[in-house]
DNA sequence: GCCTTCGGTTGACAATGTCAACTAATTGAA
DNA sequence: TTCAATTAGTTGACATTGTCAACCGAAGGC
C-alpha cells in the first residue's frame, strides 16, 4: 500500500465533497461559505457555546472563528450574549432565522451527501469516520 | 449515522493531515508547498506527461497547474519539452535535481505518514482508499 | 475552408489558512 | 493581596488554494 494513495485519495475527495457542497448550496440559494456553514453546524450542535469552543470543534484559528462569526452576527443568523462568568467571552447560538437557515442547509446538503454515500451502507459509513477518527486523532 | 459526522470527520482529517504535511516539509527544509508537491508526485507517477493529464489526475483547476508547473520549472525541478503531435502541448518530467527532491519530499513524508496510519492495519488503510475512491466516484 | 473544441496562459477575485501583535480578563503562585 | 503568566477574542498582514473568464493558437471534424 503505497503511502501516496491514501494523501492523494484523500484530496480528491475533498476537493470533491467541498466542490458538491457548494454546488449544493447554490442550488439553495444560500449564499454562505463552506465555513460558514461548518461553524453554524458547529454552533448548532454545541449551543451555547464560545468562539473557543467553536474553534476547539471545528480546529480552526481563533482569527477565523472570529470573522466568520463576525459575518454570522451581521447576518443575523446567530446572537451573543455576555457570558456568565466569563468577561472576555460571548455565549453564541442560532437565531430563530438562523435555525430556518439551518433547515435549508440540511436540506440543500441532503443531496450531496446521499450522492456521497450512495452504495455505502451503514458500516461502510461508520468504518470510514472510525477510520478518519484514528489518522486525526494520530495527528494530534 | 448523521451526515454531518461524515463532512467534519472529512474537514478535520484533511486539516489534520495537510499541517502534518507541511510540518513535514517544514522540517526538512523543503519550501514547496503542499500543491507544488502534489503536482511533483502526479508527474512522477504519469512520467512523462501533458499539463492536461495533471489537470486530470489532482482534479485540479488547469489555471492552477499552469501556475504551478511554472514555478517547478522555474526552480529547475521539471523540464519540458515539445509535444510530437500536438503543439499546444509539452512534455514534462522531473529533471535529476527534481528526483533528488523527491527523495526528499518522500522522506519527509514518512514520518507524517506513519503517524497518520499508527494503529491502523494494511486492511484498514485500504478499507479507507476504497472507501475514498467510491465517494469520489459517486461525486463524479 | 470553416467552425467548433481544446491545451495552455493570464487576469481577477474569492475562500481558506497561518502567524503575529495586541488588549482586556482571568488564573494561580507567592 | 499582588503580580506575572496565561488566555479569549480581535485585528493585521500575508500566503495558499480555488474559481471563472477571456484569450490565443492548435487541432479536429464536416
């Protein structure tokens, strides 16, 4: 098993699920980036929670997080609050407009991912995140 | 199993990996960038090769190969030479300077391969190519 | 010969990623 | 209590990666 072949698959899949995304995406309309709308899914599923957080999730920047939460707010799809014990800190979660925006993201993504998976059953899936779990997990 | 599992563990493990990459690179003194590399190790396995077979083999955006294969030649990696049968075309290899940084380049990969595949068996890691491959396919 | 398609180039811009410097807040040790 | 070290988030600057368009000359098909 040459080493290449896993690095090599594993760009063109991306290359090729971010580009589906997309596509997805603007097929709904929805004019948010890739990342965006991986840190609302972020938001979404930790709620409440801090651009820390965020940023532990989803192993970006704090730099990043920070704009493109600056750009959710703006959007009014997510709200802060100060946080409670916290002062440097904000509490984040979804708007009521942002859980509608959320509808049509998991709407719009229904697609991509079935193509995806399409062929695959169940274990197949679950082997192929385990598998993804352990290389990052090694690489952290 | 929800959708979402499969995307993040995705994002995370390319995000994993291509830091690893370049930690790697880093290390060994190489200053190509994850791109230029990918690009290199295509022409190694398509030797000798068309600009457009790159293209086709990272799936890769043609303006993006150009601009690559233009700094590889520059910094005397690859050389080119003429098409036999189709002007428009050239030719390109790695020059002997450029095998001496593939060496390099596989050599400083190792590490980042062997810890990406720690804990992981032949089977696993073709499990997760095959995997790959038919989400790429299904993308396609 | 003519028209369409194609390989590669260049331009322009968007998206994503990294690292540094900074401020204000928090923490923990003395 | 004090203070130094650490931390959450912000801003700046720049690199890398990705997309799409326009273009030119070459190739291919009718």
């Amino acid at each position: 098993m040459p080493d290449t072949l896993i690095g090599e698959s594993l760009h063109q899949l991306m290359h090729a699920y971010k580009r589906a995304l997309r596509q997805a995406y603007a097929d709904a309309g929805l004019t948010l980036t890739v990342s965006h709308i991986r840190t609302l899914k972020a938001i979404r599923s930790l709620a409440p929670c801090t651009a820390q957080r965020i940023a532990q999730r989803t192993q970006r920047d704090k730099a990043q997080i920070t704009r493109l939460l600056h750009d959710l707010l703006d959007a009014g799809i997510i709200a802060k609050r100060p946080h409670a014990e916290d002062r440097r800190s904000r509490i984040l979660a979804l708007t009521a407009h942002g859980h509608g925006v959320m509808e049509q993201i998991d709407e719009s993504e229904r697609h991509a991912h079935q193509r995806l998976a399409a062929g695959l059953d169940a274990a197949d899936l679950e082997t192929f995140v385990r598998l993804s779990r352990l290389m990052v997990d090694n690489l952290h």
